[in-house]
C-alpha cells in the first residue's frame, strides 16, 4: 500500500497538461524534430480517481532523431505510456520519417 500511495503522489494535477504537453515539444525540438498536428481525448477513470488524456502527434525529421525522441518521450518524469507507433517514409529518396505517436497521459482531477 505504501508503493501504491508513493505512486498516486507522482501523478501531477490536471494544472500541469500545458506544462506537460509543452515539455513533449521542447523533447522533440532538441531532436531537431517538426511537430505536425497534436490532438488529445480525456477520459475519466472514476475507479481511480484519475483523468487520461489521450494525446496524438505526428513528428517528422531524420530516422536516429526519431528514435531518440521515442527514448526521451519515455524517460519523462510524468506518468506517460506510449500506446501506438506508426512510421513512415512518405519520400524514398530522403531520409526524413514521419512518425505518428499515441500517448496516454495520467493526471490527478483537481482537489484529488
């Protein structure tokens, strides 16, 4: 019960989505990655008192910048899992990919 309380702690409030969300930009910004579109869903896991947005985005730029952003993305401090990973290399010729990732992020209700 301890480890599950220590857990619950490190969820951060609902406050925190545009700090979260802009930290995933600076993540793919210093892999020298452009950002297309982002779009987010929420749900409410009302067994557990917590909020789930669900965030897609597209990224684009070279292959080894890709898999480092995939990396960072999953050593972030916030509770993130990545869900879904789509690659693609719209131009044979060039060796930039585009990469369409779902996430789902964890966040405390406010009062929680």
């Amino acid at each position: 019960m301890a480890d599950i309380g220590r857990w619950r702690a490190l969820i951060p409030p609902k406050k925190d989505l545009a700090r979260i969300v802009g930290e995933i930009y600076e993540i793919a910004k210093s892999n020298s990655l452009s950002v297309g579109g982002i779009s987010y869903k929420t749900e409410q896991i009302k067994s557990e008192k917590l909020l789930s947005y669900i965030i897609g985005l597209t990224v684009s730029g070279r292959y080894a910048a890709v898999k480092s952003f995939i990396a960072d993305i999953g050593r972030m401090r916030d509770i993130v899992t990545i869900d879904d990973i789509s690659l693609n290399n719209p131009k044979l010729t060039e060796e930039v990919v585009s990469l369409r990732l779902n996430l789902t992020l964890y966040l405390r209700p406010e009062g929680q």
